[in-house]
C-alpha cells in the first residue's frame, strides 16, 4: 500500500533473537534456526504493504569471530527459508567500541536503506528484542515494538523510554503493529 507519496511503510527487524533463535555469534548456516512464526509474520507485513528489512549489529566479523561470507550464507539461507520475502539486510560490522555511525542505536543502517527505497517514515517500525533495537526507533523518530524473545525479557525492564508495542514474538507484535 503506498501513500501518496509513492512511499511504502517499512519494518525495520533486528535479526538475532527477533526472527531467529539468538545463538551468540551465529556464524554457521546449521545453526541458523527461524522461530517457527516468522514466515507468517513477514508475510502479514509484505501483505500489509510494508518493505521488510533486517538491521543487523553483527560484531562477529569485528571481533574475527566470522567473516562477511559466513554471515552472507546465512542470510541467503534465510531467504531461502523465507521464500525470498525479506527486501534488504544491512549490517554493522564493527566494534561497540569502534564509534561508527552504522551500529544501532545509531541511523546508519536505516539512513542507507531511506537512500536505497522510497519509505515512508511515518508509517514505519523498528522491531526487535533489545534495548537498542527500541533506542534505534526512537532516534529515527518512528514507531517501536520489543518482542519479548532473544533478550527481550530482561531488556525491556531497562528501557526508560517504552516502546508503542510489547509482545511475546513477532507475529504478536506484527498482529499489534497492523492495529496502528
């Protein structure tokens, strides 16, 4: 559904802990495994008109841990999984320690994906499982929803700012978010 504009809503969706199951440093495809509810929840979004893209803190390849090809077979295998259905996955490569304007709760991911599609930010979400995940949306001026997997249940007691949605997963926040 596009706005007059021609802009689409998007989902920005953190990876780890939000659409797959958190495994510290996922560097290996066999470990990679989506929570059974996050197909049905991308394709709520894509049916609802909204791009779905995936930002990514990946320290992994910062730290040595992995390479970009390691954590690129992992994302093809997510498509794979998910029918192709994901529009774009950005990803910070660096250190929390490094300063970069790319690793949330910093814009980077999101200002180059605003420069890569047509969105419309003021039908947009920020969606994931931590602090930051919620931090990001709030400094991007959109609408934000914690899902309480991953680390969700022990981040959202430290948020001091609370995010327009709460829910056990994401097709819960999803079904939440499509109320707005």
């Amino acid at each position: 559904m596009k706005t007059e504009n021609n802009k689409m809503p998007a989902a920005f969706i953190d990876r780890d802990g939000t659409l797959i199951e958190e495994v510290n440093f996922l560097s290996r495809v066999e470990d990679l495994i989506l929570f059974s509810y996050t197909s049905e929840a991308i394709d709520l979004l894509k049916a609802n008109g909204f791009k779905v893209i995936v930002v990514t803190n990946q320290s992994g390849i910062g730290r040595d841990i992995y390479d970009e090809a390691a954590m690129q077979s992992i994302h093809d295998e997510m498509q794979r999984q998910l029918d192709n259905s994901i529009d774009a996955f950005y990803h910070c490569p660096h250190l929390p320690c490094d300063g970069c304007e790319c690793r949330k709760p910093s814009l980077g991911m999101i200002d180059s994906a605003k420069r890569d599609f047509e969105i419309d930010m003021s039908r947009s979400w920020m969606i994931g499982d931590k602090r930051i995940d919620a931090e990001t949306g709030f400094n991007a001026g959109i609408r934000t929803a914690m899902v309480r997997t991953g680390y969700g249940r022990s981040h959202e007691a430290e948020l001091e700012q609370r995010p327009d949605v709460t829910a056990d997963d994401l097709l819960a926040a999803v079904r939440e978010i499509l109320k707005f």
